[in-house]
C-alpha cells in the first residue's frame, strides 16, 4: 500500500476507532455516536486520480447498447473532480444522528431519526446496491417530520437507516456468509439493541431480500414490511425466462407487460453487472477500487440508472445527488465488498418468487409499485407471492430508486401502507 | 472498401489518429508507424512495414500507477479453493483473482519487470501493417527459408494477443531447429485481431468473427498466398472456423486448439441446464459437466464484454483492473498463472503474462478488444463451443486444461474430414503460449498429408 493510501486509510479509520475505543469490543454491545470525517488528503488524492483518467475511445455505437457512452461519463467524471464538494455530502449525513455498534462482529453504521411526535412507529429502512444510505437521505424529513411534508402528526416514523455490511460506513465481513439472510438477522438485533419492541422494516433492490428476510424470520416486534422490488414473479415464469422462452398464453395483460420487460431485460444483458459480481466480485474490484472512473461507470452501470442524465435537468437527480453516492463507496473503499452481497447470492434474481421464499412470509407485505421500476409487479402476481398482502399500490412517478426520486410520494406510500399496522403498535 | 470511394490518405489517418490519441488520455499509447512516406497515389491495400515503439514516457507512466495501486481487501474464500481448476471447482469456491496473487504480479510488474525486452523481441520480427475493409491491420509475416514451406495464418484470441504465439513462429518456420523436417515448414501470418494490439480499432460496429475472417483471407491473398490453412485458438478458433465456412478456394484446411464439436442435442440439454445425458461415455459426460460448470460460474467477464464493454472504464485507469481482469479466464490457466506468480513457472513465465498485459495496456486496447464479444454477440448463430457444420478438413488438439476437453466422439461428429485428433499430455488455454512444442506438433501433424498435393 502506498503511504498516502495508507495514511488516509489511518487517518479515516480514527474517527470509527476513536468511538470504538472506550469500549470491550468482544462483548461490546454498545452504541457509539459517529460522524463522517474524511481526511483531506483522502480527497485530493482522489482528485488528483480523477485528473489522471486514462479514457478508452468511445463506443462504436450512439446508444446505451455498448454501456455508459463516453460522452456521458466524462463530463460527470470531470465535474467529480472539480466543482463537486464532498464536504457538502459529509455535512448532509452529519446533521443527521449516526452512530456505530457491533453486531456479529461487524461494525454497523446507521442514522437514528427519532420523530418528535409521540407514538412514531419505528422503521428500519435498507438501500441497495449501487445505493447506500443517501438514496434514502430525503424521506428522512417526510417520513420523521410528517407534518412539515403535507402528512398527519399520526404518521410520523421513528428512522432508523443502516449502512449494509460492507457498505458505506459499516465494517467490511471478513468471512463469507453475510447474504440477506444474515444481515436480516443483524436488523433485528440493532432495533433490539435500540429498544424497539415493535417496528416495520422497508427496502428497494437489496433492501427488498433483506426485509423479506426479516418477515420470513418474524423476529419478535416486527409488525411488517413495505418493499418496493418485490420477489412476485411466479416459478413457471421464472422458469420460461430462464430459458428465454417467449410468453405463455393466458397471462393478463399486466403479465404480459412484466413477462416482456423482465425478457427483454434478459436479452439486453441488464444483469450482466449482477452475473459478474456474483461469481467474481474480487476481480472486478481491483479495477474499481483503483479507478474513480471505473467505479463510476460501474456503478452507473445499473438500469435503475438508466434514465438518469447526470445533469441538472432533474433536482432529484443531479450530478451531486450520484457522486454524493459513488464518493462514498470510494472513500469508504467499499466497491469490492459491495460487490461480495451478489456472491453469497450466487448471482440470483431478487425478483423470484420462489428464490426469496415469498410464500413462507406470513407477516403482513405491502408492496408500492413505481412506473419507471426494472419491471412492473402485477398484482394477481403479487397476491400469489405473497399470503398476506395487506397493501398493493402502483403510483405515476419514479424509478428503482424510489425514495430517492420521488422522496415525497414515496414517504406517502409508507404511511398509507403501514397505517392497519399501527394499531398492533 | 468500395473501389469507387478514394482511399483515405494514410498522413490524414495518423494525424486524426494522433489527435485523438492526444485528446483522449495522456496515458494512450502511441505507436510509432514507420512506413514508408504515403504518397497521394499510395493505394489502401498496400503493404507498409511496422515498426514497434512505445515512448520511454508511457513506460514511466505505468510504473507510476502501478505504484499508486489502490488495493480492495483480501477476498474472503481460502487460497485452496480460488486456486481449483475445472476438475474439482465448485460453486462458491472463488471470488476471482486473489489478491496475495495480484500484490505479487504488481510488485513485479512495478520494479523488476522490463517492458522492453519484448519490445526487443517484437522488434526482431517483421511486422506490417495493411488496410482491409477501412481498417489498419497489423501482422507479423515469417516467411520460412525452406522451400514448399505452407502458409498459415494463426489468430490469437482474448486475452491474448500476437505475443501468445511468438514461441511457435521459429518451431514452424524453421522446423529443422525444433525436431523437424523440412518438409515441416511454414510461412507464418500472425494478425493482430481488429481493435487489439497493433491493429486499428473499429470506430463503427460490424467487426464481429465474419467480417474478420473475411479479411484474413483478404490478408493472405494479397500475401500472394494462393494455397493456405488457418489455425486458432479462443477467438481465433472462433474466426478460423468461420473462415473454414465459407470455405474460399485457397484455405484447403483448418488447426484449432479450441474446436466447437458440441453436438445439437447437447447443447439443447446444456441450455435447459439438465444433468448430462445418461447414454454419454466418460469423456463426453467430463466435457458436458465443464461447459454447464463453465457457462454457469465461469462466463461473468465475457457476459459483462458481450454486453456492456464499454461500462469497464476501469480496466484502462487502472493497471491493477486491467491484469486482474486478463487473469481471470478459465479456472485452470488461472491456476497455472497464479503459480507462476507463486515461483512455480510452468508453460508460463511472470513476463509472458506481464508482457500481454503490458501490450493491452500501452496499446489502450481493453475496451476496443472487449467489444469483439458484443458483436460477436449482435450476429452469432451458435455459442462458442457449438458445433458448426464445417465441411473442409480439420486438425484438432484436444488440450487437457482446456474450457472443456473436446472428445473425441464429438469431434470426429462436427469435422466429418479430420485430419488429425491431437490430445497433448498437457495444455491449457493458452496452448501455443504454454506448451508450443506440443502445439508444433499437432499443427505439424495435422497438415502433414495435403503438403503433397
């Protein structure tokens, strides 16, 4: 390792090992208050990387077909290295209570919003991957802070916004075996640790396995979830598309829709970012851990972000909103390890039914369904997956990120869909 | 290229090309084109000599990066297990290229590694450089000293490059030096794939197996070769075949170390992902259970190449991204590569393997290269390792560490004219580069008996 690497390796360890060291960290159960303080240097040397960027030629092509089109990526990458200011991103989750505990043996970050109103129902919320905890940072307001967001003092959500294993600002496993399952268990022990005797849980993309997992593991307190990637997709149509057979008949025509989507998704090799890491994330790692570049294509490189320009067109999805994101797997040299939750998936589809297990949850599922989504789950599929569907809605706006584009409507669906569970609460 | 539109001028063509050289990366490497002064009459199809060059600063450059490498952490599965070849590798063993074995090849690539021994090497070659189809292709041309000596042009693959052949070139030009006879003899035409190494890189698509085979037989011709075989490996026994398909008069016979024989009910079963066949002998059930095992765990890069090649931004701003993704091919070349970084050189040495990856480096051809997957992707028929109906004669060499060891049942099903069914005590891949004089051999072997015609 280089000394500069290393000394701002050193130098951003501090801040998580100076809260760790009032404490046994065998048995240490504690919760410890954290901020993020990246040491300058850790920021120009990535400057001085972007800088450095050895481009290839552009595609051969002028569409998307090939990946992300030179002309895309460079003005976002030259953008990354010169106006865009991490310390606002920093201060963005630093107004925000975060703190670090251990659970399993891996550190886990996470933000804390207590909700001033009383009876907030307290909400664990997961991101995905290329996401983190700033794919949820606006629903924090709405969701904590209802009335202030055209909802009422009765909807209000204790938050609680963890960082994957792996991810962000929690520690990084150093053994295999941390798929949802497992992450799902650590969940439940942080909203334990954090006196929650009974909440909800929440999850897009990777999100959306780790809180099917909670519900399917029932562990005491949870009431239900909400996920917006639903796992609906029925066997015998998972099979066909496995095969990439063409559409059986007597589907409806939102069947139809889904099946043509989730085929068509095949055939354009949506998946082949997933595929790659769930059997070698290693190998890819060195590439994008090494280059600014190369993460961000990487990371752009999901079809949720497909749509997104990177420019100013859209507030909800500005060039600061992506690089708040893609800085942070950088500084936290987290790509890799990211990269690992599709290899102990053995590079599975989170969209399949029978993969998640759907029909052993028997906790309450709601489930919003966003126009711009990788695929669009059907009801009557919904309602197979899953016996106890308690909520279905499709709205008119956003994407596979959808308290990130569309915090506001998004914030809305979580208080419509866990309101029946209030008054378990 | 239509005879009736004029021929771009060679000077426009290096200045455009030096500008975007210039404009696109400070890091691009710049080759140093030595033909002869093109004059306003040069016709395209002319032959110019090439000579191999890289600057002293895109050296120091990559030394520089190679130094500020910026390392993920280790990977979480044992050294044992990332470490199984196809025989006993399973689901789940490795998350790719180990990082103790990347640390060693960059610590060398870093400080005692020495780029220009190749480029010495390469330069004692005669290289040319000619325009077929609108594009620059690059090739070495040995012409054999012996008399009757047969033409054959040899392509290398991905991730390879000219290099992995240049320890066969004096085994076939001059076989009396390596166990042979006169009457062994080649002349040798080793192509440089369009959009890797020293051949241009397509700026439009269309450049997928086809076309390039199609121009091969363009190369050779206007070699003046009237009467020659083709042989391949990887990619080049993917363009080989297709040159053996269409089947122009003056290719009377083909050579691949990585035959498509899977019969149609296999790769039928292979596509259902069902349990090999039960009426399958021994080695066709190994071979069923190393392409479903392949397919299944082994395709990622090649996936993410067919399909978003131009998403790996990384492999050309890092060199570490770079070797790690060239290592990671097949389980068992992986394994002979680790090794060698382990101490343990076998067919393959630290600088064979660095000096490839150095070539794709200086050269900024891993995305250019990568693409040759998706258009490959755009126009094929049949996978890899189908196989394709090809009627003219075809020698074989069934290698042991191989994607899958082709039986010989198969092969003799998919080349109704075998020629020969070569199956080497050892081999990889990476045949010529790891086990050349067993490559000679069969190469030899195979075309022995259309010498006399």
């Amino acid at each position: 390792m280089k000394l500069h690497t290393l000394a701002a390796a050193l130098a951003f360890g501090l801040c998580i090992l100076s809260a760790l060291s009032q404490a046994n960290a065998a048995e240490d159960r504690s919760i410890r208050s954290f901020k993020v303080q990246v040491p300058q240097a850790a920021l120009e040397e990535l400057r001085r990387r972007i800088a450095e960027t050895r481009w290839p030629d552009r595609e051969t092509v002028d569409d998307q077909s090939q990946g992300i089109q030179l002309a895309k990526l460079k003005p976002l990458v030259e953008y990354w290295g010169t106006g865009y200011d991490w310390r606002k991103a920093e201060a963005k989750l630093n107004t925000l209570p975060q703190f670090m505990t251990t659970i399993d043996g891996v550190d886990i970050h996470f933000i804390h919003v207590r909700s001033k109103r009383p009876n907030a129902l307290p909400l664990i919320m997961t991101h995905g991957w290329p996401g983190s905890v700033f794919e949820l940072l606006k629903t924090v307001g709405p969701l904590t802070d209802p009335t202030a967001h055209g909802g009422r003092a009765e909807d209000a959500f204790d938050l609680v916004l963890p960082s994957m294993p792996g991810y962000g600002f929690s520690g990084k496993p150093t053994e295999t075996g941390w798929g949802p399952d497992r992450i799902a268990q650590t969940w439940a022990e942080l909203m334990k640790r954090l006196g929650y005797t009974s909440y909800v849980a929440q999850g897009g993309d990777w999100g959306s396995p780790v809180s099917s997992a909670m519900a399917r593991q029932a562990p005491t307190g949870l009431l239900g979830i909400h996920i917006n990637l639903p796992a609906v997709v029925p066997p015998e149509i998972a099979a066909v598309l496995a095969v990439g057979g063409s559409a059986p008949t007597g589907l409806t025509d939102k069947e139809r829709a889904a099946f043509d989507a989730l085929s068509a998704a095949a055939k354009m090799g949506n998946r082949s970012y997933a595929t790659m890491m769930g059997t070698r994330p290693q190998t890819i790692g060195y590439a994008i851990n090494d280059s600014p570049a190369g993460l961000a294509a990487w990371m752009l490189g999901h079809p949720g972000f497909s749509r997104w320009t990177y420019d100013n067109s859209d507030p909800e999805k500005s060039p600061d909103e992506v690089l708040d994101d893609i800085t942070q797997y950088w500084l936290s040299d987290s790509a890799t390890s990211a990269g690992r939750l599709y290899w102990e998936y053995g590079g599975r589809s989170v969209v399949f039914a029978a993969v998640e297990r759907t029909l052993e949850i028997a906790l309450p599922v709601a489930i919003t369904v966003f126009p711009e989504e990788t695929y669009l789950a059907p009801e009557t599929w919904a309602r197979r997956a899953y016996p106890n569907l308690i909520y279905f809605h499709e709205v008119d706006k956003g994407g596979h990120f959808a308290a990130w584009e569309q915090p506001e409507l998004f914030s809305a669906e979580l208080r419509a869909a866990f309101r029946p569970l209030r008054q378990d609460f | 290229m239509s005879t009736a539109s004029p021929a771009p001028n060679r000077r426009d063509f290096l200045a455009t090309s030096a500008t975007a050289l210039l404009a696109t990366s400070a890091g691009a490497a710049a080759f140093n084109f030595t033909s002869s002064q093109p004059t306003a009459a040069a016709e395209a199809s002319s032959i110019r000599p090439f000579t191999v060059s890289f600057p002293q600063e895109e050296i120091d450059e990559l030394r520089r990066r190679i130094a500020a490498t910026r390392w993920p952490e280790r990977e979480l599965v044992s050294e044992a297990a990332s470490r199984r070849t196809s025989a006993t590798l399973a689901a789940g063993d490795t998350q790719g290229v180990q990082l103790a074995t990347m640390q060693k090849l960059i610590q060398y690539w870093g400080t005692e590694y020495d780029w220009s021994k190749c480029e010495a090497q390469l330069k004692s070659l005669p290289h040319f450089v000619t325009e077929i189809d609108g594009l620059d292709i690059h090739f070495i041309h040995v012409k054999s000293s012996h008399q009757g000596a047969l033409p054959v042009i040899i392509t290398h693959g991905w991730p390879g490059s000219v290099i992995e052949l240049l320890k066969v070139i004096d085994p076939l030009t001059n076989p009396t030096a390596h166990d042979g006879t006169a009457a062994d003899a080649f002349d040798v035409v080793i192509p440089s794939m369009p959009g890797y190494g020293f051949s241009a890189k397509p700026t439009q698509p269309g450049w997928d197996p086809v076309r390039i085979a199609k121009a091969w037989t363009v190369l050779m011709k206007r070699l003046g070769y009237n009467r020659f075989v083709a042989q391949g490996g990887d990619w080049g026994a993917l363009i080989t075949e297709q040159m053996a398909l269409m089947a122009p008069p003056e290719l009377i016979a083909i050579h691949t170390n990585m035959p498509a024989t899977i019969p149609p009910e296999i790769v039928r079963a292979l596509a259902a992902g069902s349990p090999p066949p039960a009426d399958l002998g021994p080695d066709e059930k190994r071979a069923y259970e190393q392409v479903a095992f392949f397919y299944k765990f082994g395709l990622g890069y090649a996936n993410e190449m067919a399909l978003r090649p131009q998403t790996l931004y990384g492999l050309v701003d890092s060199p570490a991204g770079l070797a790690s993704w060239i290592l990671d091919h097949d389980a068992d070349s992986y394994a002979l590569i680790a090794r060698s970084f382990d101490g343990e050189p076998e067919g393959l040495t630290r600088d064979d393997i660095l000096d490839n990856i150095t070539l794709y480096w200086l050269t900024n051809t891993a995305i250019s290269s990568a693409r040759l997957y998706w258009e490959h992707r755009q126009t094929a028929k049949a996978g890899f390792f189908d196989a394709k109906g090809i009627t003219i004669p075809v020698g074989v060499s069934a290698n042991p560490s191989e994607i899958y060891t082709a039986p010989k049942s198969w092969t003799e099903r998919a080349f109704p004219k075998l020629l020969h069914y070569g199956h080497p005590p050892k081999g990889c891949h990476f045949a010529a580069w790891e086990q050349p004089k067993y490559f000679t051999d069969d190469v030899r072997a195979s075309f022995k008996t259309l010498r006399t015609a």
